[in-house]
C-alpha cells in the first residue's frame, strides 16, 4: 500500500525531502503558502527563497560547510545542484543569483510527478497522512505554530532573539586566560578572562557605540530579559555587565595574580573543547563590530570567530527533548521535522537537514534499516547538534567544534584531521546507503 506523505513548506529543508522522496517514487502533497501568504521575510513566489544573503558560504575545502555542501552534492541535493547552475563569483565562496536559484529548484521539483504542489497555508497540522513533514522554517506562520504548541505542550516552541559567538580554541592566547569556573562549581570547564577596570571601562565604551544590526521592521526588539544583548544590557548602566555576566566573583584572586574588575566566561562548545561560547555575549552588533569589539578583551585579540553573534525571529523546537535521532517525534513518530525548525541554522543546513529528514523517512516507507552518520561526517556532525543536552538548546550551524575529535591525536593539525576523518567516514556511510536508494 503507498503511504501518504505531506510536507509543509517549500523551503531550503521541505524542496530537499520532497526531492529525495519524489526520485525514490513516493508520492507528496506538497503544501506552500506562497504566493498566497507570505511571511515578513520571504517576497518571492519561488521555493526555496534565499531571504537574506544570496551566499552559501565558504568552499575552502577545510572549512565545515564546505564539507557539508560536498556531501550534500553526492546525495544529489537539488539546493547544491541549482547553486552551482546559478553561481555567482564570490571568492571563495558559494554565491548564487537568488531570483534564478529558486526558480531553478521550483522548475525542478514541478517535473516530478510523485510530488503534488498545493498552495495553502498549512494552519493545523492535517490529517489523513501516515507521514508528515514540518519544515516550515524560522518564520512558521502564526496558525501553525499555535497548533504545534497546542499538539507539544506550551513550550514547545522556543523563540530568540541574539546568540552569542563561538570563538576557536586554537585562536585563543591562553597566556592571558585562566581555566576555572566561578565557585568552583564545573572544574575547569571555563577559560576566564580576567579584566581591570581600565580594560572593563574601554570595552563599555566601544560596546556602547559600536554599530548594531538595524532590525527590520516586523522584528521588535522584544527579548528575553534573562537573554539580553550584551549591548543593550550595557545601555542600562556602565556597571551593569560587571554585576552581569562579567561579575568577577567566585574566583581565586591569587590564581589570577591581580583582583579582577570583571571576568569573561568562555564555556566549551564541545567535549574535546576545541570551540568556545562567550557566555552571555548574544549581541546584534555587526559581524566587522563584533571582530573589533570582542578582540579587545584579552586572549580574543587573535579571536577567530567560528559563529558570529546574531540576531532574529527564530521558531525552533527542542529538539533534543521532542526528536528521535531520525528527526521524528519520540511520541508521534509518523511527524518528521526538518530544517530550521529543528534547531539547526543557515541555508546549507536547513537543506542538508532537509535531505536527512527525507532518508530517514525514505527507510521507513522502504523497510530499511536507518544508518545514521557519525559525527566524523560534516552531515553527522550538523545533526549531533540536534542530541545536544548540556546547555539550553539553541539553534547552531555547522563548525569544528561538532565533529567528533575524540581520537584526534594531540599535536596534528586540527582542520587537516577533521577533513580526512570526514572524507572516509562519509564515504563508508554513502556507499551503504546507495545500496538502497536513489540519490
Ligand atoms: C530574517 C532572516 C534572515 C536570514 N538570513 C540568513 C542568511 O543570510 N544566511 C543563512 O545562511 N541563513 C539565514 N537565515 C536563516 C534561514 O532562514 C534559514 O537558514 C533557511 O531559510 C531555513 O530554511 P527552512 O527550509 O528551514 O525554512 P524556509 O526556507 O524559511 O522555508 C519555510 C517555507 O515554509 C513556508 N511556510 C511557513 N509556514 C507555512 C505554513 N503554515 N503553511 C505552508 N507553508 C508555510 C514558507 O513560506 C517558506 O517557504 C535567515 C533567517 C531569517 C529569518
């Protein structure tokens, strides 16, 4: 008997699923609500909208979302497909004309003939499918996300507005940085930057006049007061960061050999602590701001930044409390989630989400075992993230510090290591799966 699938949104994650599926002869009702609705961001009629930059980032093949796309080109992304047909020069990275990029992937997907287009906002979650896709992205309309709430419980849904960057450990001078935590209290999990009241005060200042983000209109700057931007937190008083944040209490004045006016935390992104998160840095200053900024406290002044502060409307689940490692439910296993949504973040990641979220559906209309990928893989690694518990979840794209190093030998060059580690590992993953399906 066919099963019925039904995948809501013709995003970067939904055109992924419903292409994998589509080839591998299962039939879709496809629901966008474009051009019918749109949401404050999206303006095309096409799928799969870039709304912001026209950039896929970087194809340095070290750098983890060139992995990403690498892989996702040989499970036959219909993203990487028409982003290499659409290319624009940008250095060394993945540039596309946006207008002929989605254009190109909604052409594409209207050939299949498994896959049924409906233009309608999807406002509950249907009924009369074995299998649902949600993959309605950051900016899931009202209706939608009132239903998920109603169907997950309350705080289902989590919404945010700034995150904090990650900064490379191996960018970091620990000559000038002390391992720690305040009170003792996690070992030495945190590297610490202990400032004077000079330094404190000339931070303040550069934070205070550095240039941020200008929202856009439907964006209202309406944050969680236990989630303030770091800029807007030293708006309210010059002090208010160091009885924040930057407090300088709990610690051992005479490890630091002088008393701190204030104490950045750093806190590890990953077991191996190769990346580390500015603790309660979430900040929309501007990326060329945060690079100045940031690399004024000491150690950071070589700061490479693996993920820059940001900030915007985002609606992602838990993923780590409501998903099984195939992206569905733990407790309605026939709905899948994909992209964004999950808590994965980009345009390369929602779509490669996009492709897992299909595969593992695939398996189970198919009757195939799952392979999951391990996190040696850059498409394992971007889901790992997904399983994080330690830390209020937020939503991460891909960088070093997901891929799994725990037999990195010491003294090798970290980025050589990772890269020929995903090589092989993705190559054993891919050539199991092929067995199965078409890519
Ligand atoms: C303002 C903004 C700027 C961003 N800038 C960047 C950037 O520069 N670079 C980057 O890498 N990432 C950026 N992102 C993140 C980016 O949105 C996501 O990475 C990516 O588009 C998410 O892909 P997705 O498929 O999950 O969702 P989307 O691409 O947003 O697709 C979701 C689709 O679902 C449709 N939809 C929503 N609700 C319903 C419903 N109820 N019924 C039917 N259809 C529905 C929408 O119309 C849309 O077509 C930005 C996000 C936002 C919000």
């Amino acid at each position: 008997m066919k099963s019925k699938v039904a995948i809501i949104g013709a995003g970067l994650a939904g055109c992924e699923v419903a292409w994998l599926l589509g080839k591998n002869g299962v039939y879709i009702d496809l629901f966008e609500m474009k051009p019918l609705k749109y949401s404050p961001a999206h303006k095309s009629p096409y799928f799969a909208e870039l709304v912001c930059s026209n950039s896929l980032k970087s194809i340095n093949k070290y750098h983890p979302s060139s992995m990403l796309k690498d892989e996702m080109k040989a499970l036959g992304s219909i993203i990487m497909e028409s982003a290499y047909k659409n290319r624009v020069p940008a250095g060394e990275s993945l540039a596309v004309d946006r207008d002929r990029f989605s254009r190109y992937i909604t052409e594409r997907l209207r050939t299949l003939e498994t896959v049924n287009i409906i233009k309608k906002e999807v406002q509950e979650i249907p009924e009369g499918y074995d299998f649902i896709v949600i993959a309605t992205g950051p900016l899931t309309s009202e209706s939608l996300a009132e239903s998920l709430s109603k169907l997950l419980g309350d705080n289902f849904l989590y919404f945010y507005d700034a995150i904090a960057p990650i900064i490379d450990a191996d960018s970091i001078d620990k000559s000038k940085v002390f391992s720690g935590s305040r009170y003792e209290r996690g070992g030495d999990d945190f590297l610490n930057i202990p400032l004077t009241k000079e330094q404190y005060f000339n931070f303040i200042e550069a934070l205070k006049v550095a240039e941020k983000v200008v929202l856009r209109p439907f964006e209202k700057e309406k944050y969680y007061e236990g989630c303030l931007p770091i800029e807007v937190l030293a708006q309210r008083g010059d002090l208010t960061l160091a009885y924040g944040p930057m407090r300088p209490v709990g610690f051992d004045d005479r490890k630091i050999g002088f008393k701190p006016f204030a104490v950045v935390q750093l806190r590890k992104e990953d077991e191996e602590g190769t990346a580390y998160n500015i603790v309660g840095f979430q900040t929309k200053l501007t990326i060329k701001e945060q690079e100045k900024v940031f690399r004024m406290l000491p150690g950071l002044e070589k700061a490479v930044f693996l993920r820059y502060g940001s900030i915007h409307r985002n609606t992602f689940i838990s993923s780590p409390k409501y998903l099984l490692p195939t992206l569905n439910l733990k407790d309605m296993p026939g709905i899948y989630f994909a992209g964004q949504i999950t808590g994965v973040e980009g345009y390369v990641e929602s779509a490669g989400c996009g492709i897992m979220a299909g595969y593992f559906l695939l398996c189970k209309i198919k009757d195939i075992p799952v392979m999951i990928p391990s996190s040696k893989t850059a498409i394992g690694a971007m889901l790992s993230h997904l399983k994080s518990e330690n830390r209020p979840f937020q939503p991460s794209g891909i960088h070093y510090g997901l891929f799994d190093k725990r037999d990195m030998p010491k003294n090798v060059d970290k980025k050589i290591w990772i890269k020929n580690n995903e090589e092989e590992s993705f190559k054993a993953w891919f050539e199991e799966i092929t067995k199965h399906f078409i890519f």
